[in-house]
C-alpha cells in the first residue's frame, strides 16, 4: 500500500513507477478523506509526497494525524520524497508527526525532479536541460531504492539530499513559509482567462470554486501544489507578482 499526495505529477510518477516494481498495487491519495472501507493489510506501507518548504505539505500532515493506529502487522515503513532541490530536514518532521499517530518510519528517501515551485523571486521552473538531467538521475537511482524497499533496508544519509543549511531550512524558514506565504490569497485569474474551469476541476484539494461568470475563486484551503497555475490553458493564473513571466510545466496526471 502507498500513501501519495502529488500537485504536478512528479510525486505521482514516483508512487505509480514503486507500485508497479514493487507490486504494491494499491495507491491512496493522501488528498482525499481517509475512507472507513480502506483496510491496511499490506507488511510494506509507502508515503510518497513533494518536499514543500522544506517539510511537509500541509494536506499530508492532515491525512497522517486521521489515520488509524499502526496495524501489528506492519513489517516496514518508508518514505520517498520527491523535491525540486533538496529535503533538509523532511524526514525527522514526518517522523515525528507519524510517531504522534503511533506510526513509524523506518526507511527514507529522496529524489531530485523537475522543479514546480515559482511563487517567491529566484524561484523557477527548470530548463528542458537541467530536467533532461534529473529525469536521467532519477530513473537511475530509482531500481536502487526499490531494491532496499524490497529487502526492507534502513536508509542512510547517503539516501538523502539534506543541501546546505538543513536544520535553518527546516525548522526556521518553514514555519515562515507556512504562516505567510502558504496562503491562497494572493492567486487570481487575469483577463485572459477563458472562464474554462480546468483549475476548479483539477484542484486536488477542491478548493477552487467558479461563480456566475465563471470565474475562479480560491477558498482558503490551499496546500499551495501549484496545479492551478501550472494547468491553466491560457497561463491566466498569477500569485501576485511573484509569478509574472513564470513559466508552467506539464501536468501529469
């Protein structure tokens, strides 16, 4: 079984690429309401979700804290963390949100993807080079992590791109970017909008809702995955100034 939360694909890649090689066949996304029919019998359970300022996304912390108690059956715990750069501290914090549930985490990874996030100065898409590069990095060192998963190793440092200042990213830039900039607020539709709805219909967190004249408005809700702006047809959704001349990227879905 593999818990997954994933805004533009790249987490969803990973969580259907572990599925298959894996044969843990069955994905649950972390953005939908834990259901009361969803049955842990699995030995091996995955978390596989995007590195947001440096921590966790906000919706998967949400779905940790409702999930049941940790089933005695469960032989082996990990997580594997998709970021455009690097992890810093992720895995101590969702250790430790797990561990509030009585879950455990015995295994951690990361990996380096395309990068998605664009809403701060400095902040920008890859060029086709740089994720030429990564998606060749990767899938190289994917089968090396699905072997460990299957021989149910522990992860080392050497399983994870901490980068530079870990510990001030972590546990002091990422309480910031969670109270001023992990907001909605700031979003809106320029004229150019075609009034399609593709934002309110793919918003994983259904947050997006589309009035009269079919314009879209944003709800308070907001896990900040990006999809919105990344979808738009028509590149009509901005966050404030910080996006301008930004660019998208493709949608996998």
């Amino acid at each position: 079984m593999i818990f997954y939360f994933s805004g533009t694909g790249n987490s969803l890649t990973i969580a259907r690429q572990l599925a298959k090689f894996t044969t843990d066949a069955l994905l649950v996304d972390m953005a939908q309401p834990w259901q009361s029919s969803h049955t842990i019998e699995a030995e091996t359970i995955g978390f596989v979700f995007p590195v947001y300022a440096w921590g966790l996304p906000l919706i998967v912390e949400d779905f940790i804290h409702k999930l049941p108690p940790f089933p005695p059956h469960v032989h082996y715990v990990y997580a594997l963390l998709t970021c455009g750069d690097d992890m810093a501290y992720t895995d101590h914090i969702l250790q430790k949100v797990l561990s509030k549930n009585g879950w455990r985490l015995d295994a951690c990874y990361s990996i380096q993807m395309r990068n998605t996030y664009v809403c701060l100065p400095g902040f920008n898409t890859d060029s086709d080079k740089v994720v030429q590069k990564k998606n060749r990095e990767w899938q190289k060192l994917l089968p090396q992590i699905v072997q460990k998963i299957l021989e149910h190793e522990k992860s080392t440092e050497a399983d994870l791109k901490r980068g530079s200042i870990p510990w001030l990213k972590s546990y002091v830039l990422r309480p910031l970017f969670n109270r001023w900039l992990i907001s909605d607020k700031h979003f809106s539709a320029l004229e150019t909008c075609i009034h399609c709805g593709l934002c309110a219909q793919q918003c994983p967190l259904h947050n997006i809702s589309l009035d009269s004249q079919r314009e879209p408005h944003w709800n308070g809700h907001c896990t900040h995955c990006l999809r919105c702006f990344h979808i738009c047809p028509k590149h009509a959704i901005n966050y404030g100034k910080f996006t301008r001349n930004k660019k998208q990227v493709k949608i996998i879905s």
